[in-house]
C-alpha cells in the first residue's frame, strides 16, 4: 500500500500492557507484540494502533503521561520499540501511537515545576486561574468521578484546568512553547520509524471564555500547523482524530485536506447497535446520511468498540436511556455517558449477530478497527473500576492466565477471564484457529474480502428500498463496479423485492458465500428470502 494506504487500511486496536508479556512480569510489552506479530499478520490487519506506551503514573492506562519521549519500563525500552517497527514494517504492517497533547499526568516534569511557584518559567505553560470559575459553560466529560474541570492547588494558591482526571492537567497552546514541545514531540517519534498518530481529545486545545472550550477555530489553526509539520518531512505519515462531535464537527477536523488524513465515526457506532437490537434500519440509515462529505485523501474510521465505554455522548437523552435499558440491564454495567461491555457480551454471545455488527461495519465507507480480543469474542468483566473490565489481557490458549503471562496469577497488570462462558479456557486464539467456523477464522475471511475489493473502503454508497425496515440495503459502486449490500437485522425471515432494472444483464455472485447461483438480472425487482442475522454482499458482475 503506497499513498494514502490508510484509505483502504484495517485497523487493529491493542493495549501492549493487556497483549502478551515476554517476560513473566505480568504485564504485557513490546517485545510480546513483536511476538505476536505473526498473529496480527495472519488476521489480515495492516496497522496497529498501540494504546500509550510512554512513562507514566497509569492512573489512565497511560493517557496520563509522564514523560512524551521515553517508554514505559513495564513495556520495555527504546530498542524495543525500534525493534517493533522494523519487525511490523518487515511484514508490511504499520505501526501508529496514541499522541495525547491536551494533557499530561500531574507528575510530568513540565507540570511539576509549573506548580512549583507562581513565577516559574513553566507555570504558564498549563491553564491556572484565581477563582476556578472561569469557562463555565464548559461540559464535565467524566461525570461520574469529577465535579469540576478545576482542581485547587495549595501550594501556590490557584486552580488549575483540566477536561479529564484531576491528575490530567490541561497543556496552555496559548503558548508558543507548548506548541513547538508538541511538534518537537511528534518528530522524535516520527524519526524512530512511527507511522502516523492517534490524536487523544482533540477539541479541547484552548479555551476561550463564552465558549463550550470545544472546536475552536484556535484550535483547528494549531492542527493545521501540525499536519504542514509532518507533511514538510513525513508525508506517509497519518493523524487520526479523536474527537467525540457530531458528524458536522468532526468534519471540520479533515480541514480542506489540510487537518487529519482520518477521523473515527462516533456517531455511526451507536446506530449500529440500536440497528441490531430494535431490527430497524432507519437509525442506521439516517446517520450515514446526515454525515457531510469529506475532502479527497481523509477517510472515516469506523468502529464498534474500543477501550473506552461505549459512548452514549452523540446521541439523544431518549436514545441514551434506549440504549442503557437495552445494553446495560446491570447498574454496574453503566460508565460516565456509556456502557463498559465489550462486543461479544453485547450481543449475547451470539456469532451470528458479533459477525452481523462486524459485516455492517466493513460494508460501510471508512477504515474499520477491530479491538483486540474482540476478533475472538472475548468477554468482560464489569466488576473491575473505570473501564478495566474491557482491557483485560488477550487471550491465547487454554494453559495458565490465557498463555498471556508466565507470572502467578496474582502478580497479573488484571486478572484474565475466567469462567465457563468467556474464561480462557473456552474462549482463547488457539482454540479457534484450526476451526473453520470460529469467529477468528469469520473475521479473517471478512477481512480478506474487504481487502480484495476496495470499493469497500473508497466507492459511493446509495440506499436502496427493500420495502422492509428490517433490511439495511444499498449499493457501494465504484467506476462500473458495484456491489449489493444487504443486511438482515431481525430475528424472522423476510422476502424483499428490489428493484435493479438499471443493472438488467448482470449477474449477482455473493463474495460471502461464491457457491449460490443467481440468474442475471432482470427489468422485474429483484425477490430474495433472507434469514435471521443474514447478510449478502452481491457483486453485480457482467456475463462472461
Ligand atoms: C480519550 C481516551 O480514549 C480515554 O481513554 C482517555 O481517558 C481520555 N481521552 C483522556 O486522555
């Protein structure tokens, strides 16, 4: 993949500490990755996006970070991370890191002498007021642990401004020497071989008084700075945003082409689920719709998990409590705006509705990224604090803690899980690798189509009438390809009749399943039966 490869690119999510630990310190790190990679490759994936890897206090899994240009001894060192990249780059994977500028960990050197007197050269370098009652109409993101976006500081008699954790201190881009940190930051990493980041909490850079503090045009003029930064040296380089906005916000963050090359789809990702429990496409249908187009060169990234709580923040109080009722029966199930589950658990452990949700995902325009463990259905564990119970370690084999660690359990980063419906002992990589019809060997398989059709990820998308809301239909096309997507949302069988006299003469052949036969279309609609959970991908074909 050459230029714009992450237009066409899968995308694999994993935190290092939770993926195989090379070791036997109980946590995992690179040099286990690199162990992996074999796996990753087999899977079909082409990037990877790694979770924090930088030193840091881990009071947020390393979005709290302590020092932007080393690594996390637990992780490893340096040449660990060199070596990652040169063993992913060998077998043609890309590697990406999460870049989290809005904030570092309170105990990061910057922030420890900001606070150390009001006139050190640093202090200016975080967001300090008098009062703590500046910016008021600004939105608390972790509502279920923070009361206020500013935290008293005793010692020099001020407070101090943050989005997240009390421990997470916002940055100043005012200044102009936070910002070149930031560049400066960005190129030690891109001159060890890193292609490209996943930018952490994008819209809340600056802050501007008579604001929500989210999308300011400062804001965007900053990223703008940064992508003419890498481009200058770096042009295969990709930055991929974080911002969790309606879809008009976040396509402000592709600029002209100008800001991010990506940016995930939040919105999207909630539908798909509501489109799963309730059986109606129009949620699903609606959103896609309402989503602005993007300039030449950007690309959505889509999803249906990841390792935060599934977010309920882009969608109405209606829809929210909708969700909660539906997805999260147990209290405990419930975190800030959403819900820690994981996918498998989700959707009750049910194969066919986890291939549904994920055969929706593929056939949709963007670059789809799968969580780690997901691809095996893994499960969770809600008794765990903060959103712990979704990053607990991978899940290899049957032997000891999953083949994850060789330590004892007990000095295990989080326990594995146990137990007779997602333990290890049932639910692990090894298990399902030799059986055809095992979830990893579905994944693989959806894999491998998408990438042999790239309409998939670049072609057109137009909704067809199935004359049942049950049905999510419509056509991805690209030049004279096109290709007839279907996905059956309900639990009965339902006949639908479409109407494809335009494309009279092809032939229909189901990538998903080749064997079936279809006569070529006909002026007269189009009838087909589909059944509970059934999904065809028809490439309209012309006769030989
Ligand atoms: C978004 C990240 O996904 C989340 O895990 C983190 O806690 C916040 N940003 C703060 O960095």
């Amino acid at each position: 993949m050459g230029e714009n490869w992450y237009q066409d690119a899968v995308f694999y999510e994993l935190y290092v500490r939770a993926f195989y630990d090379s070791t036997g310190s109980g946590h995992g790190d690179l040099a286990g990755v690199v162990e992996k990679l074999d796996y990753l490759k087999s899977l079909g994936v082409d990037c990877i996006w790694l979770l924090p890897i930088y030193p840091s206090p881990l009071k947020d899994d390393g979005y709290d970070v302590a020092d932007y240009l080393g690594i996390h001894p637990d992780f490893g060192t340096l040449d660990d991370f060199r070596r990652l990249i040169e063993e992913a780059h060998a077998r043609g994977l890309r590697v990406i890191a999460d870049l989290v500028v809005n904030h570092t960990s309170d105990q990061h050197p910057w922030f420890v002498e900001s606070r150390s007197s009001r006139d050190n050269p640093k202090r200016d370098w975080y967001v300090w007021s008098d009062t703590g009652k500046r910016y008021s109409e600004t939105r608390i993101i972790f509502i279920d642990t923070e009361d206020s976006n500013w935290t008293y500081d005793e010692r020099t008699g001020q407070y101090y401004w943050h989005r997240f954790y009390y421990h997470q201190p916002d940055l100043n881009f005012d200044n102009p020497d936070v910002q070149q940190a930031i560049l400066d930051v960005m190129a030690y990493w891109l001159d060890l071989g890193i292609d490209g980041f996943r930018v952490d909490a994008v819209p809340y850079l600056y802050e501007r008084e008579g604001t929500i503090n989210e999308n300011l045009p400062q804001t965007h003029a900053y990223l703008k700075r940064m992508r003419r930064f890498i481009d200058e040296r770096w042009p295969h380089a990709l930055l991929l945003c974080e911002a969790n906005q309606p879809p008009e916000d976040v396509v402000a963050y592709f600029g002209e082409g100008d800001e991010f090359h990506m940016g995930f789809h939040f919105p999207l990702m909630p539908r798909i689920y509501m489109a799963l429990r309730s059986g109606e496409s129009a949620k699903l249908r609606e959103v896609i719709q309402q989503t602005p187009p993007i300039p030449d060169g950007c690309q959505w990234c889509t999803f249906l998990r990841n390792h935060d709580e599934l977010t309920l923040e882009m969608v109405s109080e209606e829809e929210r409590q909708w969700m909660w009722q539906e997805y999260a029966p147990d209290p405990r199930m419930k975190l800030n705006l959403g819900i820690r589950r994981r996918l498998a658990p989700l959707l009750d452990n049910n194969p066919d509705r986890i291939m549904l949700a994920n055969r929706i995902l593929f056939s949709l325009p963007g670059s789809p990224i799968i969580y780690y463990g997901d691809e095996i259905g893994m499960g969770d564990a809600i008794y765990l604090p903060d959103r712990d119970g979704v990053r607990t370690p991978m899940q290899w084999n049957d032997r000891p803690n999953g083949g994850f660690s060789a330590a004892r359990a007990a000095a295990l980063y989080s326990p594995v899980i146990d137990g007779p419906v997602y333990g290890f002992q049932r639910v692990n990589t090894a298990a399902q690798e030799n059986d055809p019809a095992s979830l990893l060997n579905r994944m693989r398989m959806l894999i491998r189509l998408r990438k042999q059709h790239p309409l998939l990820a670049r072609g057109s998308l137009r909704f067809l009438d199935p004359g049942n809301e049950a049905v999510l239909a419509f056509l991805r096309s690209e030049g004279d390809e096109h290709l007839l997507v279907l996905h059956h949302l309900g639990d009965r069988a339902v006949e639908i009749a479409l109407n494809l006299a335009q494309f009279a003469g092809l032939i229909p052949v189901d990538l998903l399943s080749p064997g079936e036969l279809y006569a070529p279309l006909d002026v007269a609609p189009l009838t087909l039966t589909l059944g509970c959970c059934e999904t065809k991908w028809l490439k309209l074909n012309p006769p030989e």
